[in-house]
C-alpha cells in the first residue's frame, strides 16, 4: 500500500509541506503496525525540490491504548445509562455537573432543566437541608463515602417521593477535594410495600387480639360449666350417701 498519494506527492514536488497523516502497515514479516507519517520536501541550493523527507513513527501501542479506552468509556457509559438508579455529579457547591438518563426519568425534568439548576437543592425539600449538610461534614469530608440515608426529592410536578442516597467524595488529580457522585434510588414502592405490610400487620395483630379475647371467654365458659358440673356431682354424691345412712337407720327399726 502506497504511503502518499497521487495528489500528496505532487503537492510535495511543488514545496508544500504535508500535514502528518496516520495509516496501518502491515509489514513482509507479518507485523501490523499503525504508523504516523510526517513528510517535507527535500530542496537543493537552488530551491529546487530535489527530494521527499519522510518520517514514520510507530504510534500502534498509543492507538491500541486509545481504542482500549473508548471500549471501557463506551462500556461504563452504558452501564451508566441503564442502570436503574439515578446517578448525579455535583461540584462540592452542590452545583449538578453531570447525571444519567434514570435521573431524568426521576425526576421528571428534562437534561437542560437539569443544566440550568443552580443548585440540586431545588430538587431537595427544605427540611433535609441540615441532614445532608450534617452527613457530609460528618461522614463525607471525614471517610470519603456516607452510609445509606433516605430523603425526599421533589419533582417538576411538585410531588414528593422518598429516596435512598448514598454519597463518594470525588477528588482531582492533585487529591483535592473535586466533588460529590450520589447514588439514588426511588424507594416509593419499597415504602408503599412497607406500609401496606404495616397496615396487614396491625389488621392480623387486632385479629389475633379479639381471638385471644374469645378464647379466653370460652376458656371461662368451660371453667365454669366444669365448677358447676363437679359441684352437682359433689351435691348428689353426698345425696346418695344421706340416703343410704336413711336406709340404714330405717332397717335398724324395722329390726
């Protein structure tokens, strides 16, 4: 395969420099090699173009790095987008600097509505302000990362919903504190699960409640028909035994 072109070689023959240009060679052993190619023309004392200067560099590990990196990049973007968790970036200001597709569909917002913000507190209800504050000056700035903590956010609709959150400290090539990634999920179901297995709970602890009640009033029920039984069992058993001390004493007259 021919380095330059046509058109490249006549431009060189003319004294035009040409721009470094890149092109995969495969060499008669075999090897490829992605090489970048930088020419000039070659001029003799009289200015006369006499000659072509060319030089290859192997750029083949730069370009194997590069195409490593945009595979990883194409892999975690997507990864990235079809999680199923909203994903946000903010600057230690609190200021939204990058998001995903998710935290859209959260939200309800679109990804200029979400630009312009000034700040993710406009999403974040009023009462929260001093528990994430607390969080991330006790658990952030202290251990890099917050434990797991449920607050609401608020929608473009104005409607409320709970979230679970949790923050990494994001830091820059220096170790300089750069900003914050936070994870957060919807957990509306979790708690509308949670509240109606409340609900079940306190209908089945009242069932179980009005049924002790009756069993023990039948439990009273039988211990007072078996008082009863066992006094009139008593009562005619100490009958018998008068009747027969009558008839004893009756048998003793007549003798």
């Amino acid at each position: 395969k021919a380095v330059l072109s046509e058109p490249e070689i006549s431009r060189l023959l003319e004294g035009k420099r040409i721009k470094a240009r890149e092109i995969h060679y495969k060499s008669l052993l075999g090897n490829e090699l992605d090489l970048e190619i930088y020419t000039a023309p070659l001029l003799n004392k009289e200015g006369m173009v006499h000659g072509i200067i060319l030089m290859a560099v192997d750029i083949t590990e730069p370009i194997a790095a590069g195409k490593e990196l945009r595979e990883s990049e194409r892999k975690y973007r997507r990864l990235y987008e079809s999680m199923r968790d909203g994903f946000v970036l903010m600057d230690m200001k609190k200021h939204i600097v990058e998001f995903n597709s998710f935290f859209l569909t959260m939200t309800g917002y679109s990804s200029e509505e979400v630009i312009w913000m000034k700040n993710i507190r406009e999403i974040v209800p009023e009462k929260w302000y001093e528990k994430v504050d607390d969080i991330i000056r006790n658990q952030i700035l202290v251990q890099g990362y917050s434990d797991v903590f449920e607050i609401e956010y608020r929608r473009k609709d104005n409607s409320k919903f709970p979230v679970e959150v949790r923050l990494f400290l994001n830091k820059d090539q220096q170790g300089n504190d750069e900003g914050m990634w936070a994870i957060v999920r919807d957990i509306t179901e979790r708690k509308k699960m949670e509240h109606e297995m409340k609900h079940m709970n306190t209908i089945l602890e009242q069932k179980v409640e009005q049924k002790t009640k009756e069993l023990q009033e039948r439990v009273k029920e039988l211990e007072r028909f078996y008082k009863a039984t066992i006094d009139r069992e008593l009562r005619m058993k100490e009958m018998r035994t008068q009747i027969e001390d009558l008839e004893k004493e009756m048998e003793k007259m007549n003798k």
